[in-house]
C-alpha cells in the first residue's frame, strides 16, 4: 500500500493545533480555589454561618411548633368527625386547611428570608475572595485559577484555597485556616423544613 506524500490540508491544521496546545498548555501557570470553601471559612464566613444557624433554628422551631399544633387538630377532626354534624366538620375542616395555608406562607416567606440573609452576608466575602485569588494571580504570575467545582480532577498541589482564606482574613501567611467552631459546616444554610400538607 502506498502512503500519501502528504497529509490532507485539514489534517495538518489539527496536528499543529495539537501540538501547539499542548507546547501552551505546558508553558501555562495554572492553580484550584475551593471557591465555597474559602468564603464560608473565612473568619466573616464562619461568623455569617453561625448568624445563619441562629436565624435557621429559630424560624424551623416555629414551623416545628404550628406543624404539631396543626397535626392535633386534624387528629381532633378526626375524632369528632363521627359526632358533629356535616356543617360544624366542615368549618373545622375548612378552619384547618386555611390554616395550612397560611402555614405553608409563612415557611415560603422564612426561605425567602433565609436566602435573602445569606446573600446580604456572604456577598462581601465572596467578592473579597474574588479580589484575593485575582491578587494571587497577578503577584504569582498565574495564567489562570479555576474554581474546583468546575473540574473533575486537579492535583492537590495546585491548590491554593488555605492561603486565600489566610490573605482573605488578612494574614501575610499561607497556612491552613482555624476549625470551623461547631455548628459552622462550610456550606450555605439548609432551608427549614416544609410543613406537611395532608388532608384531615
């Protein structure tokens, strides 16, 4: 079989694409920011994660408490279904339902005000982390720093997130940050639980 003298011209251009690529992509500086981990540890982060925690378990004691409080009615109704009459069952029936309604508002509005709250905290540390890891980049010479939620796989050489949390509190040092204090886990706020929407 005889062999072409030479490759088609499409063929070409890929190889020397290849081949450049690889030559750039050998040559570039590159590093991984944990870019959730850096925000929530930081001392401000750790700080909005116990704020968060503290307005979190207060509204879930709330719904907690109207949800029993509601889960006893309908065992009432239940109960007395047998022995009012078909109009007093259904104003309690209708009675109930408004007020899972209602119950079901009040844990929308609690969400709404629980991510509302998140974003007013963590916003200024986010966009100071950014500010960090950009400061990282130009003083290192990095040709670009990725977060590693956006890549399947990084060598953990090449990650920087401890020494942005330390820049990020204002610490000259790349050590690793302080522990979490108990109850700060490094990732956003749970929603409250929703309430249960049965039908007496």
């Amino acid at each position: 079989m005889r062999i072409p003298a030479r490759l088609p011209l499409a063929a070409a251009f890929a190889l020397l694409f290849c081949l450049a690529g690889k030559t750039a992509a050998a040559d570039m500086k590159v590093a991984v920011v944990d870019v959730q981990r850096a925000v929530m540890q930081t001392e401000d982060g750790l700080r909005a994660q116990a704020t968060l925690k503290k307005l979190f378990d207060s509204r879930q004691q709330e719904l907690n408490k109207r949800q029993v409080e509601l889960q006893k009615q309908k065992e009432d109704i239940d109960k007395q279904s047998r022995v009012l009459s078909q109009a007093a069952l259904q104003k309690k029936v209708d009675d109930w339902q408004k007020q899972m309604v209602e119950l079901q508002t009040t844990f929308v509005e609690y969400n709404k005000e629980l991510e509302k709250k998140q974003k007013e905290l963590t916003d200024p540390i986010f966009e100071r982390v950014i500010g960090t890891i950009k400061r990282i980049a130009g003083t290192d010479g990095y040709d670009l720093i990725v977060d590693r939620a956006t890549v399947a796989f990084s060598r953990s050489d090449l990650d920087l997130t401890d020494r942005v949390i330390q820049l990020a509190n204002g610490s000259p040092g790349g050590a690793a940050a302080s522990p979490p204090p108990a109850g700060a886990s490094g990732g956003p706020t749970k929603a409250p639980t929703p309430a249960g929407s049965s039908r007496p």
